[in-house]
C-alpha cells in the first residue's frame, strides 16, 4: 500500500517514511534514511533542525520509541496534528492531537473501514483523541478499493478529525463495497446449500422438552427462504441451483400447498413462507381455505375425528386452533403483491398490533417482518408503518444490531422491515455493516438460530412437567408456564443455517442511501418485547398469551 517497487529489498529498513518529497525508508540501524527516486534509493543529509526537535514538546504525550506509526502534517488552512499508533492483538490503537474535540460528524461511517472512536481529553490546550482501528477489518476495506483511497486516512487526521464531503463519500463507497462482498459469499454459499438439499435432506432440528431426543423436522421451509435469496440475486454461477430448488419445493407441493415436513399436513403458515419465495397465484388464492371468514386465517385446518389434510384436535393443541397473526400478514401481504383483493381489513392489524406475535414465531423481529410486508404498499397504513417503524428503530442495540437472542437473524429481519416500511438510509446501512461482521468468513454462513417454536398444553392431572423440568440438563427449561397452564415447549433449530443464512443474504440485498442521515431516528425506549434474553422468555411473555387467552374466550369453528 505505499506503492514502493516489489524489486526493493526491505530487509534492512525498518520504516517506510512519506512525505511531500516522497517516500524515504529508514535503516532498522543507525539513523539513516534513504529517498525512494525514480525507483532508486538517494541518500539524504541531515537537516539542521529534525521533526523530532522541532515538535519534541508534543512528542512528550507520548512514548514515540513505541509507535508503530507516527504521523506529524498540517494542511495550509490547519494548525499541525501529531498520530501515535501502536498496533496490539490485531488492533491498531491510535492517539491523535488536534487543536480542538471534533464534532463527531460522520463518526459511525467509521465502521465501514473497521475503525471506532473512543473518546478524548483536553491536555494543555490541545484534545488528545483515541481511536480503535480493527486492522482486518481495515486492510481488507482499502484492498477491495485496490488501496486507491489509502490517502484519505491521512486527511481524517489532517483535518483534526473532522469528516468532511469528500471522505464521507469515501466511507459511503467502503461500506458499499464490504456490503456487497458479504452479500456475495453469502451467496456463494446458499447457492451450496441449496445444491446439497436436492440431493439430501437438510432439515431442522426438533428440541422437544427432555426427556424426549431432539430429531430431524422441517425440510421444506427453509427452502422457500433459500431460493427467495437465491432468486433475489440472480446470477449464472447459481442458476443451476436456483432452478432445481425451485423444482424440489414444486414437488413437494400438494392440493398447490406446502407442509413444514416433506408429506406431512399442509398449513398456511408454512406456505405463506415458501410463497414468499416461490409466489403463484394459484396458491396464494388457495390459502383461503384457511380463511376464518373475517380477514384472518387458520395456520392450519382441523377436526374432531381422522379427515384427510386436517390436524386432529385434542386438548394439547386446541390453542391452534385460531386464527394466526403472523400467517394472516404473510397472506395479506402475498395478495397484495399479486395484485389479488383485499380479503385482511387493516383495523384488524391494528387491533392487535400492541400483542402482535406469531403462534410458531420464536423471534419477535420474525413477526415484524410478516406485519411489515402486509401493510408495505397499503396507502391508508401510513400511520401503522410509523408506529412499527418507530417501535423497530427504538429497540436498534449501540452497535446497529437487533435483539439479545439469535442477533444474526433479529437483525436480518430488523433489516427487512426497515427497508419494507421506508427506511432507506444511513441507519440501514449501519445494520448491514454489523450483520456481515457476523458471517462466517470461511464458509460464507451466519450462525444456527431458533426461528420457530411450538407448544402443547399438558396433559391435566399429570406430573410431566415436573419430571421433564427436573429431567432439563441445561440451564433453559422447555415445560413453561402461562395463567397456571403449564406448556411443553418445543424449539426448531436451523441446524444447516439455510434460514440464517438466506435472510442475512435478502437483509443484504436491500438497497440504501447512506447519504440519507438517519441517526436522529433511534431516540426512543424500546418496548420490552425486544429485551427478551432468550426464546423462552420471549415467548412465555409476549408470543403465546395471546394464544392462550384467546383459546379461552373464541368458540372454535369445526
């Protein structure tokens, strides 16, 4: 990156100097330093007067003997600025002295190039700034730039840590580049697994409460996710794995529907994910089977005695029998992407927007983005998109994630709703940077996460839950209580990561204008829905009361 001829022999020096002159190396001994000219080394005298001299009484701040790199300039209009840097376990920690504490202006595009600001003090009338700069993070930015922009770090610091026009747009153009590769190798990397689950099953993992083992369940459903990444982003080089997916799931339809689990019972929840990759209006229109009439839908259809494509009710699972506040935005927003009617009145949506949840969604950001693609293009939900959108911003955590479970996927959907209700800008962007920090380098995938749960009410007069609670090896109990009815919670792992993996790919697919200054939005509380420590939590306190309640004062439509 300081473009000296690979012919030269470094061995011997010790530092690379630049300087308006040009670029000297200095000898790891003695104290020589030789002019780089026309790709020969000049040797130099010694000036009367050194740097070192001149600015010893700013030198003395720090330990300059320890500096892996020191900068000293001024630009005509600024006084000078002295750079202190150290590099430490991978990070290069830096110390700057400016005439003044810098406005801040700008500062979170730092995070684009790996580099965080950490506060300052005034020292005998100068500011002494510190910086973190992640060095990965940071060489990787400038190699993606082909190391073209390798100046602006010295006008960050010339400019006395101000941000101006020039390298705003700089930072804007690093993080659209590290966006874009993130997005590339997560591609790369669903086109993989979707050429893996046409030739093998790669479905969830079931976690039911313990005793009972964990077993293989939901093969179907991450697919629709998969190729609804793969389909967003076309490409030659996945093609081929986006047509056999696409005809994996076809053949895994019945009555023009889907189950979770390749033959099992078909239900509206699990089509309305697939449809959102695989859309036809023939399905979509056949999801008003499932319609209660209302405006609502049934996550799936039941009955009292054995019927073909029905679930057979039972005390256990008779809470499912409602209809689904998830699965009816999923379908609500399906038909208007079709251009089919409005079956859902919006009103509904509002009335329940405060207790909003999903009766299978483990994650609270899951269910935001369902409400968000039913009223995205509704021209009468403005002031519900407002109320979510502010809801949504509020919960973002310091660092521009979501969520305090499953980070990786709440901040995917958190993304996805964002830019379903409007919210294009900088804050955007932000997220998008957090989230591709949290891919897996090597294999292109975010981590396994628990996107769906299902409970069934215990059996009355039994002691199971205490034995399956005193059976639970780990810290996180799976029998949970509401009202006094106790529930046996089972969780759905996304054990291939095909879930986690096509929804940071979508989140990274979103367009943005990060010109957009956005930051003033996230000043609110947030609502404690989004402060859930675990799945658990999370579901015995907002996801399944509703349900609960609602079982106990809804008559149900056999």
């Amino acid at each position: 990156m300081f473009f000296l001829p690979e012919q030269l022999n470094l061995g011997p020096f010790s530092h690379v100097i630049l300087s308006p002159e040009g670029r000297y190396v200095a000898l790891s001994e003695g104290s020589s330093v030789y002019l780089l000219k026309d790709e020969e080394l000049q040797t130099v005298s010694r000036p009367d007067v050194s740097l070192f001299d001149r600015y010893s009484g700013w030198l003395k701040f720090f330990p300059s003997d320890e500096a892996d790199c020191l900068g000293l300039g001024a630009k005509d209009s600024l006084p000078p600025v002295l750079l202190h840097l150290t590099v430490r376990d991978g990070y290069g920690l830096a110390r700057a002295i400016f005439h003044r504490q810098p406005t801040q202006l700008h500062y979170e595009l730092l995070k684009a190039i790996g580099v965080s600001y950490e506060g300052g003090y005034t020292r005998e009338g100068f500011f002494i700034a510190s910086f973190r700069n992640q060095l990965p993070t940071h060489i990787h930015a400038g190699a993606l730039a082909g190391y073209r922009r390798t100046a602006n770090c010295n006008e960050f610091f010339l400019n006395h840590g101000e941000i101006d026009a020039s390298l705003e747009a700089g930072l804007i153009k690093a993080s659209e580049s590290r966006t874009d590769y993130a997005r590339r190798l997560g591609l790369a990397a669903a086109a993989r697994l979707a050429r893996s689950a046409c030739q093998v099953q790669l479905a969830m993992i079931c976690q039911p409460p313990a005793p009972q083992a964990r077993f293989a369940y939901g093969d179907l459903v991450p697919l629709g996710f998969l190729l609804n990444a793969l389909e967003r982003n076309p490409d030659d080089s996945i093609a081929d794995a986006s047509a056999r997916l696409r005809v994996k799931l076809i053949a895994g339809q019945h009555q023009k529907l889907w189950p979770f689990h390749t033959g099992r019972l078909i239900t509206a929840t699990d089509s309305a994910l697939i449809l959102q990759g695989l859309p036809s209006v023939d399905a979509i229109q056949a999801l008003e089977r499932f319609s209660d009439g209302q405006g609502g839908y049934y996550p799936q259809l039941w009955a009292e005695k054995k019927e073909p494509d029905r679930m057979l009710i039972n005390e256990a699972n008779e809470h499912w029998c409602q209809p689904d506040f998830a699965t009816t935005c999923l379908v609500r927003g399906l038909r208007a992407e079709a251009g089919l009617p409005t079956v859902t009145p919006l009103h509904s949506l509002e009335e329940r927007f405060d207790t909003r949840s999903g009766l299978y969604f483990a994650n609270p950001y899951l269910t935001d983005w369902a409400l968000a693609t039913a009223i995205r293009d509704d021209a009468d939900a403005r002031e519900l998109r407002r109320r979510l959108l502010n809801e949504i911003l509020a919960a973002m955590n310091e660092d521009y994630s979501f969520g305090t479970f499953d980070v990786a996927l709440s901040t995917s959907f958190a993304i996805l709703t964002l830019a379903a209700l409007g919210c294009r800008g900088r804050l955007l962007r932000l997220a998008q940077l957090r989230l591709l920090e949290m891919m897996d380098p090597a294999s292109g995938t975010w981590p396994e996460c628990v996107p769906f749960y299902s409970t069934f009410l215990s059996p009355k007069n039994s002691d199971i839950g205490a034995k399956a609670a005193a059976n639970q090896s780990s810290a996180r109990s799976q029998i949970i209580e509401i009202d006094g009815l106790q529930h046996e919670l089972s969780l759905y792992f996304d054990h291939y990561r095909i879930i986690a993996t096509s929804a940071a790919v979508l989140a990274l697919s979103e367009a943005c204008l990060p010109q957009r200054r956005d930051i003033p939005l996230r000043s609110r509380e947030a609502h404690r829905r989004y402060r859930s420590r675990t799945q658990e939590e999370y579901i015995v306190r907002f996801a399944l009361p509703a349900y609960v309640e609602e079982r106990e004062n809804r008559s149900l439509v056999l």
